[in-house]
C-alpha cells in the first residue's frame, strides 16, 4: 500500500482479511526508502490466502490532534467508519487467464447483417418464418417483422472481411449465435447440433475459424443456457409426452398445459438444471454441447453465455453457480485457456465471482454511466431504450457522478474479473451510442473503452458510426458499399487506440486511480511499474481543471503527451497542482515513467 505524504506516516498498518468467512489481521511494515516533501510511503504485509478468493482491505492508524486517527482503505476508497466486506479488495486464486484472452480486443458481429458471399443462401429460398431483404432495405425496430427480417449474411461473408478486422486491431471475433432457430438472432434454437445452413453450415464455420486463426484471432461462440427455442427437439418431445426425458428439461405447470419462459415470451422455454440427463447432454464432458464447438474440427476459443445471469435461477430454485462451475470444469478438461464470458447487465458483482466466470458483458460499470455523462442535453433522447428503464429517454450526470457510478458497480469486482469485463460502447442488445451522445461522443467513448480497464469491445458498425434507437434497430447492415450510410469513419481511431493498449503495460494491466472530476471532465491514472498513463477527458472544452502534484506517483516533468488522434488538452504546471485545459468532446493522454516495484528495486518516494 502507497500512502501519500499529505496523510503523514501512519503509525501502524494492518491488513485484515477473511479466512473462512472470518476476519484476520496481518501487520505491515514500512518499506525502506527516502521520504521528502510530497513523497509517498510504502507498506507491505504477507497473507495467507485460504479461500478460492482473498477478501482484504486495509487499516492504518494517522496522526491525530486527540489520539490515532483510523482509516480504512478498500476498493470502494477511504473511510474513518466500518465498511463492509462486500466492498473489500479481492484476489482470484484459480490459474489466470491466458495471455490472448487477457489483452484481447473483442469485435462483435450479428452474422445476418455483416457481410452476404456469393455462396449465401438465395433470399427467395428461405424458412417459411422468414422474410426475405436486401442488403439496402431499412431495419424494422419494432413490430412483428422485426426478428423475421433476413439479409442473407453468412459466415463465408465474414470470413472474406477478416482483413478489416484484423486492421481495426481486434484479436477477438465474437459472433451472436450460429445454430438454427425460428428468428434473425437465433437466441431461439431449434438444435445446438449444427451450424444454421442459412449461415453456410458446419464447414463455413471450419473455414471462418481457421482464417481466422491464421490471422491472430481467437473466435467466441455465442450460446443460450437459459432456454431454449420452442421449436427445439427437445422441448417437442417435451410437449409431445410429457413422461419422457426431456420433459424434466423445462418447467411444466402440474397439467402440462403452461411453462416457463424467459420473461414470458412463449418461444423461448426456460431450462430446468434440477435434471441431471440436460447437465450431461448440454454442459458435463466431451460429449456435450458445451465441449462439442471447441474441439475439432469447429475448435472455437471460448464462448459469451447469454443471459447467464438468469440461469439456474427460477423463484426458490438457484442453480445458477452450479451450472457455472460445471461450463467452467467442462472447458478447462478439454482445452485450457479458453474464454468463458457471462451476460449479466445490471449489477454483476454477485455473479462474477472469478471461480467460474472469466468477466462478463455487463453494462453497470461502464456503459450506461458513459451514456448519461455524454448523452445529448435536448430531447434528442426521448425515444431511446435507456436498457429497459422506463425513463423517458437518457438522464444526463456529471462527471462526479460517472466516477462514482464507476467505483460502486467495480468494486466488487476482483482486479481479474474486472479487467477481463467487456467495455462496450454498445452492443446488438442496445441502442447505439452514436445516436445517443453528443456530437463527438461516440469516438471519445471508443477511447475510454481502450483506456479504461478492461476489455474493449466493439461492436461491428461502431466503425462506421451507425445509429439505432434500441438493439433491433441497430443491427443494421454494415454499408460495405455505401459509404454515403456512414455518419462517421472511426477506423484510424479504433486502429490507433488499439495499437497503443498493444504496446502500453499500464492500460493492459495497470492500476487505476481517479484524480479529478467537474462536471465536464474526469481525470484518471493508469499505474504500472512499467509505466503510467495520465489521461483527461472532457464532454465540452475547459479550462483549469486542478489535479494535486502530490497525487502523482512520478514527477511531471518526465511526462510525455501522446497523440490519440482526437481533440486534447494542455498541462501546466504550478507551485502546487497540474492544471489543465482543452477541448471536447476530447481526451488526452500523457506517458509517465513507472512506480518501481518497492519489494525488488527499493523504494524512493516519489
């Protein structure tokens, strides 16, 4: 722990941890090192890890006027109260994620709408559910057509674009789901046992992972534990007769006659993990659905669980970590190192525990506070889905309160989980940003997404600025040949903040503390022994934004600007603090030298 010098030097400091659900305190000892005026103490303290999951915070005793003066330091901050073991630090002790699958760049695609081959499925060809469009036809957002609408796109189509999202610098390609169903997203399956031939069938999927592969990038599958389609074989033989096996699949009602389904929408039956025959056909061994795609020939690196918070979980019935721990068991028996990612939108911290789940997509933390701090201030927002809330459009917060926002819905997160969570700007689930923020938010979005930790997701038409009012609206087709359909081209940005997470220590797998934050502009550190990353970003221009020097790890003088390619901001320093101004929407980022690792290279102030 750093303490810095504005504090004084702490009398004693202790870390308490849990083990086995009850507190425990370790002392700390002071490092040696040279202390001088705006300098910083370090202490370290050696712990026992007993559980699957360290849970410590700090106490520190501080000079007082009437006696100690105690605080206590957790991933939620300082306090001179109590504070509760919820928002205490957190260490995952199971084996780390694989090297790929920590630093990686997600690019989601929804395979209808991304590219159509030569070989693609004639549109007059198709399913009697579905209604054929071309490539130009506007998307429905609402209304029966909506999930009937079929462009064509196949997966032989994404293969031949691989070159585009390899020069965005993307090292993951997550694709929506591939198996047959009744509907364009295919959340609805009709059988997990098959590639949908709409999308070129099994060997198309052999030949976009292969390509793939050969390029550097790893490819997600996308795949629905929580229910199924109700034109599924095994919810048919469920309704067929109702003393076979796969009727203990679902939830019956005693008559037979209604079931569960995924907020009561009847195509989609929710799945009953009580039965011991589905966990051995879906998720336990090689056999299983869940093994079947990561190995040969279809060998996919990993798989995004779709409403994975819901799974399991049916009134007094949780099964949720049960099915979690045996997806994980399943995939690390057949091929370690895979990616194991979980949909879980609102507050994850309860799911994302790190023993099963490697991070998940979940818009709490970043996506939703970004909206409203960069969300447009006329009623331009009216008619947006703000992700199911029924306010009436976007409500706008300051930076004050993003930062807050972002500390509450991390913190009880480990520094694992929470830098393997997806940072999207939006996704095929949401409204796109583009349509949502100000004039120049979207691209200043993109960049935190890089900047901040975890794991940068784009999803496909990100690049070419597209919009949409709600999720449906924005699975657009990608306009490949019409580049008068493309508000914005963010390809050089995208490219060049990747290239920078590439080769920057501390944005891969830094630290972060918030500096500063007026109602315009946050300010942020990235920490690393390698290197520290300054970065500022502002909705709107600015001007003497203050951020205490002693709040620094490392002089200022040894900062370097970095050109992200979008409006920046100046640094002045004074006799006390660094003082910015600049314009926005814009960010700007400054490289600092790295604090030194105090137990190996000596520790010397700042």
């Amino acid at each position: 722990m750093r303490v810095p010098a504005r504090w004084g030097t702490p009398g004693r400091v202790f870390v308490r941890s849990l083990r086995d659900g009850e507190g425990h305190y370790d002392e700390a000892r002071l490092l040696p090192g040279e202390e001088h005026d705006g300098g910083w103490a370090c202490w370290e303290a050696h712990v026992t890890a007993v559980n699957p999951t360290l849970r410590y915070r700090f106490l520190f005793e501080l000079p007082g006027t009437s006696g100690p003066d105690l605080r206590w330091l957790n991933a939620v901050g300082t306090s001179r109260r109590d504070t509760a073991d919820r928002d205490d630090f957190r260490i995952d002790c199971r084996p780390a994620p694989a090297p790929w699958a920590r630093d990686a760049v997600i690019y989601q695609v929804f395979p209808d709408r991304y590219a159509r081959s030569s070989a693609a499925a004639p549109l007059d060809t198709l399913p009697d559910w579905a209604v054929g469009c071309t490539w130009d036809d506007p998307v429905q957002p609402r209304g029966e057509l909506t999930p009937r609408q079929v462009y064509g796109g196949d997966l032989d189509g994404i293969t031949a674009r691989l070159d585009h999202i390899q020069a965005l610098g993307a090292t993951v390609l997550y694709l929506t789901p591939f198996f047959p169903a009744r509907s364009n997203h295919r959340y609805d399956a009709s059988t997990f046992d098959e590639v949908d031939p709409l999308l070129g069938g099994n060997a198309a999927l052999v030949r976009l992972v292969e390509a793939a592969h050969a390029r550097g990038i790893a490819v997600l599958g996308d795949l629905t534990v929580n229910h199924t389609g109700d034109a599924h074989d095994w919810f048919r033989k469920a309704c067929a007769d109702p003393t076979c096996e796969e009727a203990g699949f679902y939830y019956f009602s005693e008559d037979g006659t209604e079931y569960a389904s995924w907020f009561g929408v009847p195509s989609l039956p929710k799945l009953d993990w009580s039965s011991a025959e589905l966990r051995r056909r879906f998720v336990e061994g090689p056999e299983s659905v869940v093994a079947t795609w990561l190995l040969p020939p279809y060998n996919l690196d990993g798989w995004r669980i779709d409403v994975a918070n819901m799974t399991g979980r049916h009134g007094p019935v949780d099964l949720n970590r049960d099915v979690a721990a045996l997806v994980r068991a399943t995939m690390d028996a057949v091929r370690p190192g895979l990616m194991l990612l979980a949909e879980s939108t609102g507050d994850a911290t309860g799911d994302l525990s790190g023993r099963t789940w490697d991070g998940g997509m979940t818009y709490s933390n970043f996506t939703r506070p970004l909206w409203q701090w960069l969300a447009r201030e006329d009623q331009a927002t009216a008619g947006i889905n703000f992700f199911g809330t029924p306010a009436p459009g976007v409500p706008r917060i300051d930076g004050a309160d993003l930062v807050a926002t972002h500390i509450a819905l991390s913190s009880g997160f480990s520094w694992r989980v929470r830098s393997q969570n997806m940072t999207a700007l939006n996704t095929h689930d949401t409204a796109r940003a583009a349509t949502v923020m100000v004039d120049g938010g979207a691209a200043l979005g993109l960049a935190l997404a890089f900047l901040l930790p975890g794991l940068p997701t784009l999803f496909a038409g990100d690049e070419f600025g597209l919009r949409g009012t709600n999720g449906e609206d924005s699975r657009t087709p990608m306009p490949w040949d019409r580049p008068e359909r493309r508000p914005a081209d963010t390809r050089a940005l995208i490219a060049g903040l990747a290239a920078l997470r590439r080769a920057s220590p501390s944005l891969r797998d830094g630290a972060v503390r918030w500096l500063a934050a007026t109602p315009d502009v946050v300010v942020f550190i990235r920490e690393h022994a390698e290197e520290c990353l300054l970065v500022a970003a502002a909705r709107s221009d600015y001007d003497g934004v203050r951020v205490p020097l002693d709040l620094l790890p490392v002089p200022w003088a040894d900062a370097r600007p970095i050109d992200l390619g979008l409006q920046g901001a100046s640094a002045e320093e004074s006799r006390d603090a660094l003082v910015l101004s600049g314009r926005g929407p814009g960010v700007q980022a400054w490289r600092l030298p790295g604090i030194p690792d105090p137990a190996r290279n000596g520790w010397r102030g700042r």
